[in-house]
C-alpha cells in the first residue's frame, strides 16, 4: 500500500468544511481548495497566499493573465489553464444569466461600464490597468489587463495597447484602473496617460471611448462625463483601415512609429512658425 500523502488530512477537513459552508471559507482557502486539483501532491496553502498577494482578489485571480498565472512560483501551464477555463466558465455562467439570447448588451454611457467592470476592481491591493475593447455596436468584445503596479502607481506602455489592437481588432477602446487610496479623482499622471492614448489611437482611428478610475469600492470617475476626453460619443471608422489584416505586432509598431514621428515633426514645425 502507498504511503498516505501528509496534506490528505487537512484536505479532506478542508472539503468537509466547505461542503458544510462554502460561503465561510476566507478567500485563501477556496483559492487552496480549486489547487487541490491542479497541484495534487503539494502543499497548496502557501500558493494561495501568493496568488492574493499578487493579484489582489480573487477576482483579479480568476481574470489574470494565463502567463502570469504560471509565472507565480509553485504553479505552471496546468494552474493557468485551470484558471483561465474557470474565467471562461464563470464568463459564460454570467452571458446566460442575462437571458438565453447570445446578444451581448451594448454599453451607450459610462455607468453601464462601470456597473459590468466595479467588481473587477473591487479590494485589489495594488494599482491594475484594464484595457476594454468594442465593437461598432458598442459592446464589449475583449477585456485584458495590461499592467500592474505598486500601492501607490500603475503605469503601462503604449505597446501593450496596440498589442490588444492586434490581438482582437477593437472599434473602439475603454481605459480603466484603480486608485487604492480610495479617492478616484484622476491624477495629472492619469491625464498624460489618457492623453498619450488619446493621441496613439488617433493615428490608426480607433477612438478612446473612455477612461475610468475605480475606487476599488462601489464608485469610480468617468472622463467622458467629466468632459476630459476630445469627443464625448465617437463615431468608429473603419478598423486599422488598409492594415485590417495586421497580425504581428511588430509591423504594426513600425507603422505607428512612423505616423507618430509625422506628428511629431508637424507640431514641431507649427511651434517654431508661431
């Protein structure tokens, strides 16, 4: 007979416990308990602890990216598509509850997106960026974070924005983060972050439809209806235009590249006229 793995009491208390009352496990536990499957001959305990430092909750968990998922130590391309397949789950789970009809819900104003992207900010402990891609009937077709930050800043490159583009082709993009300091006024590194998008996504017309900032509670601050962005309803173009085939990212940098060496040029030369 094989040795009994010294984790199989506390696992089956565990399960016992949460078959009793999930809803009094503390968020560590359940996270310990999903890796009882992935990682069946290890001490998932201290894992858990790691994926909540990391990612703040267990929603910022669940919407992790899958490499980095399998980046954290202890874990690996198992744990990651076990996390990924339970997003995909829940995302699903979430798309029926709101009628059997396979039409996504358009979003016209910031409180629609706040009210669908709230709990995905709420009780994270570090600053996160989101980026949120639409198509031209103003429904959500792809959300990604982009970045990740200390308790204080969260600052990402404009690269990982056009590397969404060219991942999922968007018509229109939405901006979002978190202030953990629980006021979600915008900073002046907020305005220069969303003026630096603004600007890169005019080149290739996609529109920055929004930016919002959470307060990782229940409320959160829109730029478009505080006037901070330069169109308060875009009208959506035709996506990358004669580039619509785009599929590397490397191409489509040194497109952007050039086009934002042409407007820096021009503005250069209007300042030296005036």
């Amino acid at each position: 007979m094989p040795p009994k793995h010294h984790h199989a009491g506390h696992r089956s208390r565990l399960r016992a416990r949460f078959a009793e009352n999930p809803s009094v496990l503390p968020d560590h536990e359940i996270l310990e308990l999903l890796l009882f499957y992935a990682l069946p001959q290890k001490d998932t305990n201290e894992t858990a602890h790691k994926l909540l430092e990391r990612f703040g909750s267990l929603s910022g968990v669940l919407y992790a990216p899958v490499e980095q998922i399998s980046s954290v130590e202890g874990l690996g391309d198992v744990s990651a598509t076990m996390f990924a397949a339970m997003k995909e789950l829940f995302s699903r789970v979430m798309r029926e509850s709101h009628g059997r009809k396979k039409v996504r819900k358009p979003i016209y104003d910031a409180n629609a997106v706040g009210d669908l992207f709230l709990p995905r900010f709420a009780n994270l402990k570090r600053e996160r960026v989101m980026i949120i891609g639409l198509n031209n009937s103003f429904q959500v077709i792809a959300d990604e974070w982009i970045a990740e930050g200390s308790r204080d800043t969260a600052s990402f490159v404009i690269t990982d924005v056009l590397e969404f583009i060219v991942r999922h082709k968007p018509q229109g993009l939405i901006l979002a983060h978190n202030h953990l300091s629980g006021v979600s006024l915008p900073s002046q590194e907020d305005f220069n972050a969303t003026d630096e998008v603004e600007a890169a996504l005019s080149l290739i017309d996609i529109p920055l439809v929004d930016h919002l900032i959470f307060d990782g509670k229940n409320d959160f601050v829109s730029f478009a209806q505080s006037g901070n962005l330069r169109t308060d309803r875009p009208k959506f173009s035709v996506l990358l235009r004669d580039s619509a085939d785009v599929t590397d990212v490397t191409d489509f940098m040194a497109r952007y590249q050039k086009l934002l060496a042409d407007i820096v040029k021009k503005k250069q030369t209007n300042e030296d006229k005036a």
